[in-house]
C-alpha cells in the first residue's frame, strides 16, 4: 500500500518501523501494528493543537470540538471510541474519558503522573477542560502536590483551588481575550485581572460587597502563587524580561490588590460574622440524635450479621463515625481522616493499679490519638460500644467490597475514600427528630461544650484542658467557641453598674467581679434597666420562648440575668424576682456569730475578705455551732460585717 511504501523510506531511521516491516504480509501482528500512522497523526495534530494552525487528521468527519485522541491507539476520533477501543488492555481504568482529556495535553509529560492521576476524577465540564488546557494551572497543580501530595485527603482540596483558578481563565477567555494564566500575571493586564475577579465573585458596585468574598481572597493568593511559579522558571531560563515582568506584577500587587480586592472582601466577610446570630443545639436534640444513632448501630449490627453487604456495611460505618463526632465533639474532618493503623495500635496496655483506682473511667474507654488542625495531635475517646463496632467493621471489610489499598478506618466501598462525616451527621440529624436538626453540626456541637464550660466558670488550668481536647488553643477558644460578650457583661459587669446605681462602689474596692454581689435587702429598680413598659414585652416575648438558662442568680440578689433562645437565636436580659420569689432570710444566731467571730474578728476590722480555706477550717472547728451554715454562708458573713462596720466608721 501507499503507507507501507511510505514507511520504507522511515525503515533505516526508525527501530519501531523497521520491526513493523520485518513481520510477516498480512500477518494480524503486522496489521496490529500498522496502527503506528496513529502516533505519526498524533504528533502531527498535537503541534497543530498547540500552535492554532494547520489541519487536524481524523479518522471520520465531524465536528473539531467532538474529536478527542484515543489514549491507547493515539487515533483522533469520538469520545465514544474510547470505551470501545482495541487497543485498550483489560485492566484499564474506568474515568477512561477524563484520562483521554488529559491525554490531549501535548504538555503533560512536564507534569508527575500523581498529578494526572488526582485530576482524573474531575468533573469532565468547560471549567476542568481550561484546567488541563493551561500550562500554568497544571504547575499550580504541581506545586500544590509536591506540598499536599503525601496527603490523599488534601486532593479535594487542590481540586477545589484548581477549579477556581480556571473559572477566572475562562471568564478571561471569553470576556477579555486573555487565553493563558501566564497572560494575567503580566503588568499591562493587571486592571483586565481586577475586572475579572470583580465578575468571577459577584462583586456589586452599588453595595461595595462581594456575593463569594472568600473567593476573591483565594483568587488573589492562587495568582500570587503562579507569579511566584514563572519567576522562578525565568531565573532558571535566565530570561531577563520575563524575570521583569513577573517582578512588576508583583509589586502591583502588594501596592494595589489589599485596595482594590482584599480589603472589601474583609469587609464583606467581617459585616456577615458580626450580623450571624449566635445558635447552638439544644440538649434535648443532642439526645434525640445520641439515643437515634444508638438503635441505628445497633440494628446495622445485627443486620451485618446476617448479610455482609455493601449497603449494611455502609449503614453501620456511617452511624458509627457521626456516634464518634458528637460524642467527641471533634471536627468532622478529623474523624474521616482516621486510619485503621490508628485505631489497631491504640494504647490497649492495663492501668497500674494506683492509677486505675482513682481514674475508674480510664478503664471503660479506649484512647486513639490521631493529628488535628495544623498537626495537633489530638485524642479520640471510644466507648465499648463504638470500638465493638468498629471492630466488626474491620472484621467484615473484604467481604463488603472496600479495598485493601484504603487505609481509613471508615473507608467507603469499591473507593480510595473515606465516608464525609458532615453528610453523615446531617443525614442521622434529619432523621432524629430533632426541633433544630440544622443546629447539629460538629462546629456547633463544639461550641455547645465550650459554652456549658463557660457557664460552669471552670478554672483557668481545666479550661486548657477542655481547649486542648477540642483541638485547638487557649486563645481560639476563648475567641471563637464561647458565649459572646453580652452574656459576660450581663453576668458580670450589670453587677458592676447595679452597685453603681446603689451608691455602694466604695465598698467594692479590691474585688473581682466575682466577687461582687449585690445586697438583697434593698429592692432594686428593674423598672429603670428595661424600661417602662419592658414587663409586659418580656411576658410576650416569654410565651415564643424554646429554651432558657438562668446565667447570674445569687441567693440573696433580687435580679437574675437570663440566657434565652427564642426563634433560633440568644437573647440575654435582667429578670427581676421579687414578684415570683423571696429568698428565705436565716438569722444569724449569737451562738453562731460568737463562732465565726472567734476565727475572722480581725478580719472584720481591718475589712478583710475570708478565703474559703480558713472557712473551712473555721467550720470545721466550729461543727456544733455552724452545722446549719455553709463556708460560703461564712464568708458572706464575714464580708458583710466588714461591710456594715467600715459603714458605721
């Protein structure tokens, strides 16, 4: 034929051409390998490709955007050929399509294969095409593998990033004329770059706010990183303009972006955490959802027994890994990236005997530490339960179809993932019957603990404690998982202003706010704190009311402050209790006052406050006369005749 004649002339330069010529005529492996014009017209249409100009050669005529190169006979045909090829070995992988898009790359052999392999299992769209098509993104995608590659969990993550940056390339493309990345990071396209930004994240000028504001931040880092990327290939290159351009852009940007982008995406960002309302999950639905996940696992359980199927299995790994993230109240992300090498080696050594008889519940809980946010190592505590569960998770993988390859402990069937534990926790929550199933988030969740900690006043040394099991610091806690500022200046401060009001302030001086109460005998004037008509409004307000907690009642205070959940958000205010109770007064007896002024006299004269420690030991000294008094009805005493004698002075 024509070809074979033109493969003679090839013969002496060409090892695979002459191996195809020395077969025998009319062989099937002489015919099989005559598909070797494939590679030929796959070199020729890849440069004309990549250039823009020259004809393509195809197998069959149709439309140019219909064609794409079959990987494995590097024929240009269909997509539909593909899944049909005869050159396609048996094991090949499935994502066929996204592979053959890949495959039309002509600069894909500067990238690693890892690359190719996480971007295999993008959605095949216009966005992920402009990925694959631009040299740059693909050294973005490198450069966040060679970072987060070691990590299979960060693939999402590198995708999401990676998609991003090609939605701007697209709107470049189609509204600018910009058809490369390397394009956007030059000087002179720097307002074209704004412009597109502004588009991609829905920047509305009459507002001045953004409708995606996280999204233009991350815009800008990813276009800082691509700079970064081609100033660095030009020192390699020694390209000295390319080497200005890229310095030029960079200065654009650390003088002009914070103006034009970051500092209104701040803004916007800052404006919707202030205006977000303060929710937290009631206790009620924890336990709907606590007491739903114990029969769902329980009947995965049995059901697991009677049928090793992938839907049982899947069942039973869901309900067990959200039973691990409420009871925990460990971030979702965490409990997902778990392994099984984690859970098998856990500490499963005995309690030394002294140890195990002051801490009895070391014993009935099992401690897998596992890496939390920003590599904190962090604790997982599994009841017996739990670890039963997923004991038999383990024991029944292989015969529900999970891979041997994948390593995490609530691993998803025929997949190298693992199971979200977000939609898990929103799955079961919906189910529960919960009043507020969007309340029960493992963000909230965790805020639900950190708030009861507050309320409880822990000490400084079991607040570290409670931070350090929540996987994060002192400060972040105290910043971002607690009550807001009203509830501690409601709590503690309106002490403060009460005593002010009383003309009492002299006689605060020296104390914490703590310490600060407000004397009981004198009606305090609530009418003047929230207004005239403010009783029958709180009685309106009352009657929508869902859940509230009492923050600050004293004993012998006249006002209470509040903690309110009404329609999904927190209300804090002072409620006065003289119309619904009156603290039932016990004189002191001289018995009594003779006992406690044998101990704290002096510290009565000089105005001293009594610690708790000498009202212990007074108490304690003094059991047959103070039997009736509490340490803190003694210390009361003793501040309170402090009080009343610096008075008289």
């Amino acid at each position: 034929t024509k070809f074979t004649r033109h493969l003679k002339t090839h013969e002496k330069t060409h090892a695979d051409v002459a191996q195809v010529l020395s077969l025998p005529k009319k062989s099937k492996q002489r015919m099989k390998m005559l598909k070797l014009r494939n590679k030929g017209n796959h070199s020729h249409n890849s440069e004309v490709l990549q250039s823009g100009f020259g004809s393509l050669k195809s197998k069959k005529k149709y439309n140019e955007k219909d064609y794409i190169h079959c990987m494995y006979c590097q024929g240009l045909y269909l997509r539909r050929h593909v899944r049909k090829c005869s050159s396609k070995p048996v094991e090949a992988a499935s994502a066929i399509l996204s592979l053959a898009s890949m495959n039309e790359s002509a600069l894909c052999q500067q990238i690693s294969p890892g690359v190719w392999n996480m971007l295999a299992v993008m959605k095949d769209d216009e966005i992920t095409s402009t990925v694959r098509s631009d040299f740059c993104i693909l050294q973005l995608a490198q450069s966040f593998f060679n970072k987060y590659g070691q990590d299979p969990t960060k693939n999402d993550y590198i995708r999401q990033r990676l998609r991003e940056s090609g939605r701007l390339l697209l709107t470049l493309r189609k509204e600018f004329s910009r058809h490369t990345l390397e394009d956007a990071v030059k000087p002179a396209n720097f307002d074209v770059v704004i412009k597109a930004v502004n588009k991609v994240s829905g920047y509305d000028e009459e507002k001045h706010h953004y409708r995606t504001p996280s999204l233009a931040l991350k815009l800008g880092h990813s276009l800082q990183k691509v700079s970064d990327i081609l100033h660095c290939r030009a020192l390699m290159a020694q390209d000295s303009l390319l080497i200005k351009s890229t310095q030029s852009f960079k200065t654009l940007y650390s003088t002009k972006w914070s103006e034009l982008i970051s500092h209104t995406s701040l803004t916007t960002l800052n404006e919707r955490h202030f205006n977000k309302p303060s929710t937290l999950p009631f206790t009620e639905d924890v336990q709907h959802l606590h007491r739903h996940l114990e029969k769902t696992t329980e009947q995965a359980l049995k059901d697991l027994e009677d049928d090793s199927s992938p839907k049982v299995y899947s069942e039973l790994c869901k309900a067990t890994m959200a039973n691990v993230i409420l009871f925990n109240r460990r971030r979702e992300g965490e409990i997902s990236k778990m392994t099984m090498n984690g859970f098998l080696e856990r500490d499963t050594s005995p309690l030394h005997k002294d140890v195990a008889f002051g801490l009895t519940l070391c014993q009935h809980f099992s401690r897998v530490e596992i890496r939390g946010k920003r590599g904190r190592k962090v604790a997982v505590l599994l009841s017996p339960d739990m670890v039963n569960a997923i004991t038999r998770l383990i024991e029944k993988k292989e015969d529900c179809g999970v891979l041997a390859d994948n390593l995490f402990l609530f691993a998803r069937p025929h997949c190298l993932t693992p199971y979200r534990g977000q939609d898990c926790l929103r799955v079961y929550a919906n189910e529960c019957g919960a009043e507020n199933p969007e309340l029960l988030k493992s963000t909230q969740l965790r805020k639900h603990v950190a708030t009861l900690s507050q309320i409880l006043n822990l000490k400084n040394h079991e607040l570290d404690q409670v931070a350090n099991f929540l996987g994060h610091g002192i400060r972040v806690h105290r910043e971002y998982y607690r009550l807001p500022e009203a509830t501690t200046q409601l709590a503690k401060i309106s002490k403060l202003l009460l005593a002010m009001e009383k003309g009492s302030l002299r006689s605060l001086q020296g104390k914490s706010l703590d310490e600060i109460e407000i004397e009981g005998n004198q009606k305090v004037n609530t009418e003047m704190l929230r207004g005239k008509n403010s009783t029958e409004k709180n009685a309106h307000f009352k009657r929508g009311i869902n859940r509230h907690y009492v923050i600050y009642n004293q004993e012998n205070s006249s006002l209470q402050v509040e903690l309110v959940f009404n329609n999904g958000l927190f209300v804090f205010f002072l409620a006065s209790l003289e119309s619904a109770r009156r603290a039932i007064k016990h004189p002191w007896t001289p018995v009594e006052v003779a006992a406690v002024m044998r101990h704290f006299g002096e510290h009565i004269k000089k105005g001293q406050l009594a610690t708790m420690i000498k009202c212990q030991q007074c108490k304690k000294a003094e059991d047959l006369a103070l039997a009736s008094r509490s340490i803190q009805n003694i210390r009361d005493f003793v501040r309170n005749r402090g009080i009343t004698l610096k008075r008289k002075e």
